[in-house]
C-alpha cells in the first residue's frame, strides 16, 4: 500500500458551456426609462411589504402590555409569539413575491 496517485489534472481547452460574456445584460443598460421604472417600482412593493410586516410585528408589545398577568396571560404571549407571526410573514412574502415576477414580467415582455 504505497502512496495515493496525484490527482489527474484536467486542461479547458474549449469556450465554457451555457452563458458566453456576450448574453450577460449591458452594465449601460441601468440608464434605460424602462429599467428605472421597474426599479422604482420594486422599491415601492418592498417599502409597502417592509410596512405590512413592520405594523403589526411593531404592535406586539402593546398587545403584550394589555394581556392579564397570570397564566393566561403566559400562554397568550407564548402563542402570539410562537405561532401569530408566521402566517403574516408567509403572506407578506408571497404577496410580494407575486408582485415582484408580475413587475419583471411586464419588462421582460412575458
């Protein structure tokens, strides 16, 4: 049992297959109207997903505040913690999801 053989070396000789540098986008393309326009508009549904999700979240010490002391109160927070945010998130995030590929469509002429 000698030593292990080096690895045999493998030598490129040809293009690289699937995207050559000529499909990558235009870095001058930034400046087109329609790009912008696209641009803003995914900044709009961002703010507005980055709200939907911020104003209830942010209400949560509130609604911690006006829960009874006890028990109860142990279990409510537990349950407004541990189970209340994630069907605000999932929505959010498909909502915008949807929004997002809808903007990109209508650019891309889909």
């Amino acid at each position: 049992m000698g030593a292990e053989p080096a690895p045999r070396r493998e030598v490129v000789t040809g293009a690289p297959a699937g995207r050559t540098r000529a499909a990558y986008p235009d870095p001058t393309a930034h400046d087109d109207p329609v790009v912008r326009k696209l641009m803003r508009r995914q900044m709009r549904i961002g703010l507005v997903a980055c709200s939907l999700l911020a104003l209830p979240l942010g209400l949560f010490p509130v609604v911690f505040r006006l829960l009874p002391d006890g028990d109860t109160g142990r279990g409510a927070v537990w349950l407004l913690l541990g189970v209340a945010p994630y069907p605000v998130l999932l929505a959010t995030g498909a909502w915008y999801v949807r929004r997002a590929e809808r903007n990109e469509g209508g650019v891309n002429g889909r």
